[in-house]
C-alpha cells in the first residue's frame, strides 16, 4: 500500500552544509615559480600555476604598489586557506574568487590560470 504525505507534513531535506563542506578546496602551501607565477598546492590534493600580474595590475594601488617588486612579492603567507602579502593582509586572493572564475578542480595540474 503506497502512502503519500499528509500536507501538513514535512518531507526530509538534504543537509547541503555538508557536502558544501566536503567540496571546499583551500589554499594548504605555495610556491614561488618567477615572475608574478605561483604554484598554489589546494587541499583537494591538486596544484594548479596561478600568473597574479594582471590581477595586481588591475587591484594593486597606492601605498600597495611595493608588492610589485619582485623581493616583497616573493614573501606571500598563506593561512586560513587563501593567499595574501603583507603582515596586515595589505594584498589578499581569496581562492574562493579564482574559483568563481576559473576551472580550478580541472584534471590538468599545470593549468596557468590568469586572474583578470
């Protein structure tokens, strides 16, 4: 005997939160390569080539511009996940912004992706 719900009852919903929470990808270590090119290592296990000169050319102003110099940019810190330069975060990229724009969980690990 099929049963069907009662319209004042609830049909189960799917916690989405968890498997949101299983698809997060975070930035786990980097590398400098040359240039503005940084290897990101993602903790999906992936590693893809990030090019941050259009990126800095577009966003970095100001007091900010001595992050052009290729000793300061070399010194980046990752923590929490994303990316940044400066003690105070002066220049962050989030990565949550590279995957709303880019393919980053693509099979090809030696992508270079440029951030416009």
């Amino acid at each position: 005997m099929a049963t069907s719900l009662h319209p004042q009852q609830k049909s189960k919903q799917r916690n989405y939160s968890t498997e949101a929470e299983e698809k997060k990808v975070d930035v786990e270590n980097a590398e400098y390569l040359r240039d503005f090119q940084i290897r990101l290592y993602l903790s999906n296990g992936k590693s893809k080539v990030v090019d941050f000169l259009p990126f800095f050319s577009k966003h970095v102003k100001g007091e900010y511009l001595k992050y052009f110099s290729p000793e300061r940019f070399k010194k980046f810190i990752v923590k929490h996940g994303n990316i940044y330069w400066g003690r105070n975060e002066d220049v962050i990229f989030p990565l949550h912004l590279l995957l709303q724009n880019h393919n980053v969980v693509s099979e090809k690990d030696e992508e270079v992706l440029y951030v416009i």
